[in-house]
C-alpha cells in the first residue's frame, strides 16, 4: 500500500542539504528558500550582514536614547535576541560617527596644513637680525648713571653698588646674543642636504643625530624629516585616524572603572556591557551635533554645551538604572568615574594618540 504521508523534500541550494517543502528558511544553514536576488535585497543583506542592520537595530535605539541604561540592563538579563549586540552597536555607530566627523576634520587639516605651510615658508625667509654689540663704555653710559643716582644707591653699601654695577653688566653683555628662531634642529641645513639629494643617513646627521642613537630617537627624527618634507601638512589627519583604534582601548578602561567602583556588581562584561551602550549614545549625540551643525543649522555654542552636559545626567541615570543603587550614592560614583577617566585616563590617551600618529604619519 502506498505511503500518502511521504513529505516533499527541496535540497537547499545553499548547503545542499534537503528540508520539507513548504520551510522559508533552510533548517539547516538558515539561508531563505525562496528569494529573489534585486537590487534592495542585495544591498539589505550587505547592510545586515556587516553591521546587523536589521529590526533590533532599531528595537534598541529608542530605549537607549530615551531610557538610559534600560538596554544594557535587559542584555545582561538574557534577552540578547531582541537587541543588537553592545559590541555590533558600537561598531555601527561608530562607522557612520567617523563619516560624518570626516567633514569636520577635512576643514581642521586644510586650515592647519594652511598654517603650518605659511609657518615653513616665514621660518625659512626669516634673516638674522643684526644687532651691534655693546662695546665696555657703552655698558659704562648706561651703568654709571643708575650707579651714581643717589636716589637708586643712597641707601646701598660700596659692596652693594659693586654688587648691583657687576650685575647691571653682565645682563647687558648678554643682549649681545643674537636671537635666533630654533625649531631644535638647523632647518636651513637640512633643506641644503634635501636639495642636494643627501642620503637619509647623511640628513640625520645633519639633523644632530650621534651614531649611537636608539630605536626610538632614530624613528623620531626619521618622522621628523617627513614632517619637515611635508611642510606640516597631514599630521591632523594622522591624529584623527589614530581616534578609532585608540577608542578600542579607552572604552574597556572606563568599563574597569565602573568594575572598580560596583566590584561586587557582575562580571567585568556585564560592565563592557554597559560601556558599549553608552559610548554608542556618546557617538549617537556628538554625531548629531555636528551634523546639524554642519548641513542643517548653526546650533549656538552654549546650546551645544549644554547638550554635552546633558551626557553625564544620562550617565548618572544610566547607572542608577543598570546597578540599581540611591540617586545619591550613584551621582557620586558618576562623578568619580567621569572626573577620574578625563582628568586621568584621556589626557593620557591623547598624549599616547598625538606620538602615536606622528610616528605613523
């Protein structure tokens, strides 16, 4: 007797596995059975695929901007399905941030290029100034008449009139010296060795380099001589494309300050958590700003700060929210944790960015 219960089996084009006809999508690999590949879909799937640009992108993006730390607090508690990914998140935001930033920082370095340039070429026309050195009568015209006032000198001693003429002296042979612009190397010396098309080797010479020289200070003054080539010009740029990689790094430091002040308050993800969420608003808020600015409308300075102050408020709630502890107690761990990652952590970090990105320039 013939089996009417026999299902249809459809191999998936896929992985080539075989599932019951009538299944949307591939039990096995999870690509969808039937779909079409146009336009919209193609670049769907790219957008979803590299960024998870999908439905819980915009399910978490509510509730992060307008319910600090409600996100952040349901992920940790195990609905990680229905929101995107902290890190995915900050990942996305911080892609499209860069992108606008980019238009900002395109005027920052042609204005610097522009300064920096017209600095060369001043430095480079600069002519020494002549000065005619003081002879010892001319120190004397000027000496013997302060010496002699009585109204300077009455009170003074012979040692001390001796004491005040030696000194008067000696300032004034110093103004002897002729002034001199020192950027710490002879520029004029090393555009003659660059014009004459002196090796790299002889041009670190030129530049005081000694022959026992480190690592370090070869690479420096290496970086230096491209610097002086360049005129200046791309080092903001350099600086700027340093940010990202180095916002990888900041971000878990301010989540092991938040480990250090909740040490008894879950793991240090559950506080990377939390970061991740919260540089996404940073990035989400500053990315705003200066869009609106850029295209839209002027936004008046002290309205933009006062936007920017508004940030620690939303952290302040954020973690009264996420640790679940007083309005009070939070207030001043926000407090702490903000002074100590701005005073501390980012004066450092932009001083390890600004090394960073003139030895990579």
């Amino acid at each position: 007797m013939e089996d009417t219960n026999t299902t249809i089996k459809t191999p998936c084009q896929n992985c080539d596995e075989d599932y019951e006809e009538g299944f949307q999508f591939c039990p096995h690999c999870g690509q969808q059975t039937e779909e079409d590949l146009t336009v919209g879909v193609l670049f769907y799937n790219t957008i979803s695929n590299y960024f998870s640009f999908d439905a819980r992108f915009l399910r978490s993006f509510l509730p992060l901007m307008f319910k600090p730390g409600v996100v952040a607090k349901r992920f940790v508690e195990g609905k990680r399905l229905k929101y995107l990914h902290p890190a995915q998140y900050y990942l996305f935001v911080s892609v499209i941030f860069f992108f606008i930033l980019s238009f900002k920082v395109r005027e920052y370095n042609n204005a610097a290029n522009k300064a920096l340039k017209s600095g060369f070429e001043t430095t480079k026309k600069q002519e020494p100034i002549a000065i005619n050195p003081l002879d010892s009568t001319d120190v004397a015209n000027i000496t013997n008449p302060i010496i002699n006032n009585p109204l300077v000198t009455s009170s003074m001693s012979e040692e001390d009139r001796k004491v005040l003429d030696s000194a008067l002296t000696k300032e004034l042979s110093k103004s002897n010296s002729k002034p001199e612009i020192n950027l710490g190397y002879d520029t004029k010396k090393l555009d003659s060795l660059i014009a004459a098309g002196a090796s790299e080797e002889e041009q670190l010479r030129g530049m005081g380099m000694k022959e026992d020289a480190g690592f370090f200070q070869r690479t420096i003054l290496k970086q230096l001589i491209k610097f002086h080539k360049n005129e200046g010009g791309g080092i903001v740029q350099a600086f700027f494309d340093t940010i990202p990689v180095a916002l990888f790094f900041l971000l878990p430091i301010f989540a092991l300050i938040l480990k250090v002040f909740y040490w008894r308050r879950g793991r240090f993800a559950h506080h990377l958590v939390f970061s991740f969420y919260y540089f996404s608003f940073l990035f989400i808020v500053l990315g705003l700003i200066i869009g609106i600015n850029q295209w839209l409308y002027d936004i008046p300075d002290w309205l933009d700060w006062l936007i920017m102050l508004s940030t620690f408020f939303y952290l302040w709630i954020s973690m009264k929210r996420f640790y679940d502890q007083g309005y009070f107690i939070t207030f001043i761990k926000a407090s702490m944790s903000t002074f100590i990652y701005m005073l501390f952590i980012v004066p450092m970090a932009l001083g390890i960015i600004a090394l960073a990105s003139f030895v990579f320039y």
